[in-house]
C-alpha cells in the first residue's frame, strides 16, 4: 500500500502545508513567475513587470524568498551598486508544479464555462 501523506495542523510536520507558506501571499508567486519568464532582473525591473507591488511589499516578498532559497540575490559593488534577482535550483523546480497547477485551473475554469 502506498504510504499515506496526511494533511495536519499545528505541532505535525505536513509537506503541503510547509510548500504552501513558502509561496503562500499575494505576491511571492507573481515574483516567481515574472522571474522564470525574463530571468535576471534588478529590482526596479522587477518592480515595473509585477503591476500594483509596492516597494516595501516587494522587498519583504523577496527577502522572504531569497532566506526560503527559492531566489537568488547578487549585489555588485560598482557604482552606482545594484543588485539582480534570479530564480535559485528550488525556485526552478517549482515551476513543473506551477504548470501543472495552471493545467488544472484551466481545466476547471473550462467546464465551469460548458
């Protein structure tokens, strides 16, 4: 029989849940996804291609990311300094998970529509 992940609140390790307070909020799947589709961006960059982030949402979002390893960052000490925000290994081994999701709410949103 195949093991059996159960589904637990507080106090129980549960992998689904761990996975959703990663991504969990508003932005942090925005941010992944603009990232996984133009790469390599500065901040403002980044700013510009996820309509309506604020600058301080923006910087807690990544910042949350970036310690969960799921971006990463690099500051370069030139002047005038900046910093570039990619897609770290486990940013980009969500994305399969993503598509599929994306598959399903399609799906969903279709027979809804019939």
């Amino acid at each position: 029989m195949k093991d059996m992940i159960i589904f637990m609140g507080d106090n129980v390790f549960c992998p689904v849940t761990y996975s959703l307070s990663l991504i969990g909020g508003k932005w942090k799947l925005a941010i992944i996804w603009v990232l996984s589709q133009c790469g390599t961006l500065r901040f403002n960059e980044l700013k510009k291609k996820t309509v309506g982030i604020t600058n301080m949402m923006l910087t807690s979002s990544l910042k949350e990311l970036e310690q969960d390893g799921l971006i990463e960052r690099v500051q370069y000490n030139v002047m005038p300094p900046h910093v570039e925000y990619s897609l770290a290994e486990a940013g980009r081994k969500l994305l399969p998970v993503l598509d599929e999701l994306a598959k399903w709410g399609a799906e969903l949103a279709q027979e809804k529509m019939d």
